[in-house]
C-alpha cells in the first residue's frame, strides 16, 4: 500500500489537540480498497481499545466490510444497519461508548500499556481489542432524537461523501474532538476530495505513516 510506506513531504506531525484532523488515503482502483482498509486496520486496530468508525453508503458495502474485518482477531466490531432491533442497537452504542471511556482513561493514566505481565488472561486480552463499528449512513446515531455521538477517535469514510452536509454529519455524529479522519479516496475522487475541502473550509491531507502514533 503506496501510501502507508512514503509520507506526503508537506505534512508536518500535529501535537495532540482539540483540533479534528483530516487525511486521504489513495488507491489506485476500487478493487484495492477494501484490502487497503484491511491493512489499514491491520496496523491501527492493535492498539488496546482503540474507538473507530467505519463509514459506508449503502449496506452492501457495510456486509462487504464485516466479512473483510472478520479475519482480524484483535478488533471487536459490530454493525449498525437499518434493520437492527432497537434493543441490539442500544446494546452496540453502549459497548462503543464504553470502549471510548476505556480509551480516555488510558491516555490519562500513567500505566505503560506495553508493560502488562505475561499472566494476562485470555479474558482480559479480549476486553483490550480495539472496538469498531461499522454503520450505514441512514443508521448514523441520531443526535437530534437524544443518541450521543459515537465519539471514537478514528473515522474512517470507506466511501467519501460527496457533499458537504454528509460528511459534516458523519463528523458530528461520530468523531470525538481531537479525532482522526481518514478519508477513502479512489482514482477520480479526487475531485470530490479537493471539493468538500474548500466547501468545508478543512485541509484533506495525504495520511502520514505514522498514523499510528499520532493517535
């Protein structure tokens, strides 16, 4: 994957902040996106609790990206879809929300992860997988009916919307301040990239690669 393994020269690493950042990934065609975000995952998803959202279309895509996400043994991840009981959405809001608490209070705790002992349960180790939720996007959390946003800390527009009011939406329902945004972009889209970004009023850099440890 081209754009994991060289920089974009013109990106400079931010110190943590409030501020949402927002990046593009680029693949050539859409053949290659689903196992760019696969790789991609392959390398963000091994941080203990991590909170992502994966954003699609339509739910053919959301089933595509599920099965995908199945070989990955260190992310725990649920679906949001249109036909989902009330009880189960409630059920897979409440996880990611807890997974989000999970994740503050280990940035805020003094604890080095990488220092757990090697007696750690295969229980505890299962708590510690990075949490993902996949979500279409008529299945966006609700904010006006009462629903708290999402707030993970990487969004990750599998598909890039092609208006501004979606991809505001996305944003709001789902990044926490200080999130990441990643942004899908294949081939022509670049058009759209460049589009939303000057009627956003946002800067769409090239994703660095060391994503990971700007988190």
């Amino acid at each position: 994957m081209e754009s994991m393994e060289a920089q974009s020269p013109a990106f400079q690493s931010p110190s943590r902040s409030s501020q949402q950042l927002h990046f593009y990934l680029a693949v050539d065609r859409p053949l290659f996106k689903m196992e760019t975000v696969v790789e991609l995952l392959g390398v963000l998803g091994r941080r203990p609790w991590l909170p992502i959202v994966v954003c699609c279309s339509s739910r053919d895509e959301l089933d595509a990206v599920c099965s995908s996400l199945s070989t990955l043994p260190y992310i725990s991840f649920a679906a949001l879809y249109s036909d989902l009981g009330e009880r189960e959405r409630a059920s897979v809001l409440e996880k990611f929300r807890q997974a989000t608490i999970n994740w503050n209070q280990q940035l805020n705790s003094a604890v080095v992860e990488e220092g757990l002992e090697e007696s750690e349960t295969r229980e505890e180790e299962d708590e510690k997988k990075s949490h993902l939720v996949v979500v279409t996007d008529v299945c966006l959390p609700m904010l006006s009916s009462g629903e708290s946003s999402l707030s993970s800390r990487v969004l990750i527009n599998y598909e890039l919307p092609t208006k501004k009011e979606t991809y505001t939406r996305r944003l709001t329902s789902c990044l926490a301040s200080g999130g990441i945004v990643i942004n899908m972009v294949v081939g022509g889209e670049v058009t759209t990239l460049r589009s939303l970004e000057e009627s956003s009023g946002i800067i769409i850099a090239e994703m660095p690669i060391n994503i990971s440890e700007i988190l």
